[in-house]
C-alpha cells in the first residue's frame, strides 16, 4: 500500500455521546486512514465503536455489518470476537479498562465511496490501563451494502466520549 497521506478533514469533541467525521469521503481516494488520538472516555470498562455514514450523512445503524476482532491483552488470554448481521463495523477498537491513560487506534476504509461496492475496514490499536497492563486490538470489518459512504461515527459502550480527536487521511497512491 504505497503512497502518500493527505489530510482531509479532522473533528474534535469534548463531553459528547458519539463523535460524527461527515463528508470525508470522497471519489477522490479509494483508501483512507483514520487515526484517532486524546480519546477519554468517561466510564471505565466499556469499548469503542465504530459505524459509518451513508450519503445522506446519517448513521448506518441497521444489521448490515460482519467483523473479525482479536482482543490481545499483557495480562490474560487473547480474546477473539466475529459476529455478522451486526450494527456496528467494529465493536473492538478499543478498550478502557480502570481509567486508561493511553490510546492510538489507525483505521482503514477502503472504498468507502463506490456505490456498487461493500465497503471493508481494518484497523489497529493500543492501550494502556492504570496499572500498566498492555492492551492490544487488530480487526477486520466489511458493510455488507453496496451505497455510497461519506463519513464514520465513533461511540463508546457507556457514557460519554470525554474528549477525542479523529483526523482523516485519503492515500493517494505515487
């Protein structure tokens, strides 16, 4: 996957129940990267989540998501996570786990904007509980509905999303 990053759109929210990127996607690009960084989450012991956002810019919330998630933790045995006709792209991006003090989660979405196509994603993260213990999280997700996306919508189990911070990126091939 050469080629380069190039910033499109960033969002920031302090004290919100879901944090919406709109109108991210685009013809320009067939893959993009999602990178979101300073998230604090209000409760402890929930995860993040992942939906996207159809042309209208509403969230897709209905059964039309399948995923592949594998939960590797410094402390207890890796945790593996598929379900399909699911609401959710990813259930798993991340987890915080007694008030977490550390987080980058990186995403890919690939053709997001094609509307004959299903849109597939993949996405890495990291973590670090109050004890130091290491959190890890690697997935794949697909939206099993061939229409055209243009944004993504990050959310938590429980509460509310603290502050986080989500920068868009198209990679533009060399």
């Amino acid at each position: 996957m050469a080629g380069n990053l190039e910033f499109i759109k960033s969002a920031t929210g302090t004290s919100v129940s879901s944090l919406s990127v709109t109108d991210c996607f685009s013809a320009n690009y067939d893959v993009y990267m999602i990178s979101i960084s300073d998230l604090d989450q209000a409760n402890t012991n929930t995860y993040t989540n992942l939906r996207l956002l159809d042309s209208g810019g509403s969230v897709i919330s209905a059964s039309e998501y399948d995923y592949a998630e594998l939960q590797m933790t410094s402390y207890t045995a890796f945790q593996e996570n598929r379900n399909t006709g699911q609401t959710v792209m990813f259930d798993r991006l991340n987890f915080n786990k007694n008030t977490a003090t550390g987080v980058g989660i990186t995403i890919y979405i690939y053709n997001p904007y094609d509307s004959s196509s299903y849109t597939f994603g993949q996405f890495q993260s990291v973590g670090v509980t109050d004890a130091v213990q290491e959190l890890g999280f690697k997935g794949i997700g697909v939206h099993k509905s061939a229409e055209q996306i243009t944004g993504v919508n990050i959310f938590i189990d429980v509460g509310n999303i603290d502050s986080a911070t989500v920068n868009v990126y198209g990679l533009a091939s060399n």
